[in-house]
C-alpha cells in the first residue's frame, strides 16, 4: 500500500468557513439596516433625549437619558403634568458648523440616541396649563383658574425641588398653547418667562421613562391633581417673544 495517499487535511471545517465567509459579506447590509430601523424610530416613535440643565430636578437630574414618546399626541390632547420635550421654533434643525460628513453624522447619532446634549433650541419642562387656563401664582402657591394646584418638594411628597416666591400672573394661555414650568421653580426659564405659553405643534413628545444611569431608571407617571376647574374659551394664539434663548 502506497503511505504517501493523500489525506484530507485536519481541521479544515468549509461549511464553517462558508458561513463566516458569508457573515462578512452580510454585515454591511446588516449595519445599514439597523441604522435605518433606528433612523425610522427616531424619526417617527421613540427618541432618546439627554438632560442637560437642572431645570427639572428632582425629577430629573443632569446627564439623565429619558425616554419620548413622538406619537403620544396624535390621538389625543396633551395633559396637565405631563413632561414634554418642545422646540422654541418648531423643530427646525439647527445648522450644524462642522464641514466633516463623518462628524455631522456621528453627532447626530450620538444626539439621537440620548449620548449627547440636544440641540439648544429644545427644551424639557412639565405642563401645567393648558389652553383657556388662568394662571397665577403667589407665594409658591400656582392657581388654575382660582384652584391652588396640588403640588408639594420632593421632601414633602412631591415633584418640586422647592416652592418659588415670586408672584407671577395672572395670564390666559392661549388657544392651541401650553403653559411649561421646570420641576425645579426657582431654577427654570420657561413660560413664566422668555419662553411663553408653547404651541402645541412644537412639541416633540412625551417623556415618559428615565433609561440612564439604571440606578435612577423609573417611569414618568402623571400625577394626580383632582378636579380643576374647566379653562374658559381660550384668546386667540398671539405670538410669544423668543428673542431670548435660556437654558433647558
């Protein structure tokens, strides 16, 4: 017998071969298409949106990840106490300085998936008046059409960070509009000041789940105010100043 037969050769799998071969091939496909999904939910769904001010705390703390849900208001109203995410300008994107393709994309990317502050024009705040209110507030103490709303510090229960003192109101908020306010009064610039009441097609959504860091991670739930008083028949939209860009 002939010992030089050729044998296979050991530990040579092809089909193993094939299928890394072929894995390879696929993964650019692969990566396009998760960019697209994540693209699609972006867009339409659910956003990923990082805090970068104070102005919402205790609720929610800088560098929290939270959570907004983009359709929440296409089949109903938006509701008092609900946190919202909004634009001052209706979401026009802001022109981006870097002449890099790669960089403009990774920095979208980063913002989208709540890796990095979002654009200065959007903001994070609670809703408290809704169209036709009157609100009002004197010593810490908000009025929805002549009812003290229910909120109370977080030492005492509640979502503040603490009660603010300076009066404020009484004004009307107009039709098609919401009155925003940070959790954290006497630190947020929101309709009480520069902002004005917010029309509701510059909301983007409703936050609704704090992801990141796990150790603050919970659901933002609505809380619970009783029986306001019905608003009156709301003035006509007027256009608030926005010359002012503060802090979120």
């Amino acid at each position: 017998m002939d010992e030089s037969t050729e044998r296979p050769a050991v530990g040579v799998d092809e089909p193993t071969a094939h299928r890394k071969r072929s894995f390879l091939s696929e993964l650019p496909v692969l990566i396009i298409v998760a960019f697209v999904l994540a693209l699609v939910l972006k867009t339409f769904l659910v956003q990923a949106f990082y805090i970068p001010s104070s102005s919402m705390e205790p609720t929610l703390q800088i560098g929290d990840r939270v959570l907004v849900n983009k359709l929440a208001h296409s089949f109903r109203e938006p509701r008092r106490g609900e946190v919202i995410v909004f634009s001052v300008d209706g979401g026009v994107p802001i022109p981006n300085d870097a002449s890099n393709p790669v960089v403009r994309f990774l920095r979208g990317l980063a913002g989208g998936l709540g890796m990095a502050p979002a654009s200065e024009r959007d903001f994070i705040k609670r809703i408290i008046g809704l169209p036709g209110d009157v609100i009002a507030m004197q010593n810490g103490i908000v009025t929805i059409n002549g009812m003290p709303l229910p909120e109370a510090p977080a030492s005492e229960g509640g979502y503040l960070s603490e009660r603010h003192l300076e009066p404020f109101g009484p004004i009307t908020v107009p039709e098609g509009h919401y009155f925003m306010m940070g959790d954290n009064r006497p630190n947020s610039s929101d309709s009480r000041y520069s902002l004005g009441a917010i029309p509701e097609g510059h909301m983007v959504g409703r936050a609704f789940v704090v992801i990141w860091p796990m150790s603050s991670a919970a659901l933002l739930t609505l809380p619970e105010y009783g029986d306001i008083p019905e608003p009156a028949a709301a003035p006509a939209a007027v256009q608030a100043d926005q010359s002012a860009r503060p802090a979120a």
